[in-house]
C-alpha cells in the first residue's frame, strides 16, 4: 500500500528527486503538488509544479527533453519523492546531460555494454566489434576461450601493463559474448547477488 504522503511541510509541495533508471545519475530536482504528481502517474511523464510560473509544467513540453517514469518511491518520512526515469535528452535547460552539470552516461563496465549494444543495433562499417559480432556464436566464444588463455599466461608474470591489456581483452570479448547471447552484465549480477542472498 502506497503511503500517504506530507504535502503539509512545504505548503503543498514536495521536493522530487528524478535519477535516471539506466545510468543512476542523478537529473534535477523539482517540486511537485499533489495535481502534478496524479498527472506524472497517469501520464508516465514527469509533472513538476513551476513554483516561478504558478503552473503546471511538464519536462519536455517545449524542448521535447520528456522525462519517461519507470518507478516512483518514497523517502522514510512520506516529504519527498524519488522518480527513476527514462531521459529522452538532456535534462537541464542549459543542454547538460543533467542540472548538476554531469554526464549521463554509466559508469564501470556499463559503459563499454552499451557501445557494444549500440554496434549491434547500428552497424558501423569496418567496426571490429560488427566484424565479431557477424562471426557467429562459435567465434565470439573461440575468442573468449584464447584471451582466457592469453590472461592467464600473463597472470604467470609480473607484467602489470601486459596483463591488464590482456585483462581488458578477455572482458571486452566477453561482454561482445553476452550481447551475442541477448544478455546483459545486469543479468550476470543477478545471478550473483542471488547467490550471495543470506
């Protein structure tokens, strides 16, 4: 059951968090009245109240920039909103990713899925990744299977500079496996936090 949240403390309105539900990065921050909040869940889109304008105002509704929701949560004292959303472009009105000033991008090895995802669905002529990927399921396994090979015969010395190239060779090739397969590294962490559950 959905708390009942305090509009009270701020004169009807509540502070809303928007982090994006792919990188978690964290957008803006706005606030939303209870008519903004009914509007943003039937809507799917995230409806702020313009504390300047006195109105109404939907992310996007000039720029085109919308602000797809995908969850939306509630902070321990029920005054504050956290929305995770799907960014369609920048967030903030000056054009950066977000109103922090950051970039909207995933960190870790995310970054590299999602250049490997965008190859898949993208071609790009003479793309080694496309090269691999049109290979077939045997080959890109065959690689995974030799740049193991190549990391462990560097593990066996103590070449810092060869073994982490080697290293990021059998992820890289890896991670072209799991896109091949339609899988993801989200789907692999599943699997290990399920492990790990106590």
């Amino acid at each position: 059951m959905e708390k009942e949240l305090n509009f009270k403390k701020l004169n009807g309105l509540i502070p809303c968090i928007v982090q994006d539900a792919g990188t978690d990065k964290v957008l803006m921050l706005g606030f939303m009245n209870e008519e903004s909040l009914a509007k943003t869940k039937s809507e799917k889109r995230i409806t702020f109240f313009s504390r300047s304008k006195q109105r109404l105002w939907t992310k996007g509704e000039t720029s085109g920039n919308f602000l797809e929701v995908v969850e939306i949560l509630t902070d321990c004292d029920s005054d504050t909103l956290l929305i995770k959303a799907r960014a369609k472009g920048p967030a903030c009105h000056t054009g950066s990713d977000t109103c922090f000033n950051e970039k909207n991008k995933k960190e870790g090895l995310e970054f590299l899925e999602d250049v490997i995802q965008e190859r898949k669905k993208n071609p790009k002529p003479g793309s080694y990744t496309n090269k691999l990927l049109d290979s077939g399921i045997n080959k890109v396994a065959q690689k995974v299977g030799e740049e193991a090979v190549e990391l462990i015969i560097e593990a066996k010395d103590n070449d810092r500079e060869k073994f982490l190239n080697e290293a990021a060779d059998l992820m890289y090739h890896y991670i072209v496996l799991l896109t091949a397969k339609n899988y993801t590294i989200r789907d692999v962490v599943k699997v290990l936090r399920d492990r790990h559950k106590e």
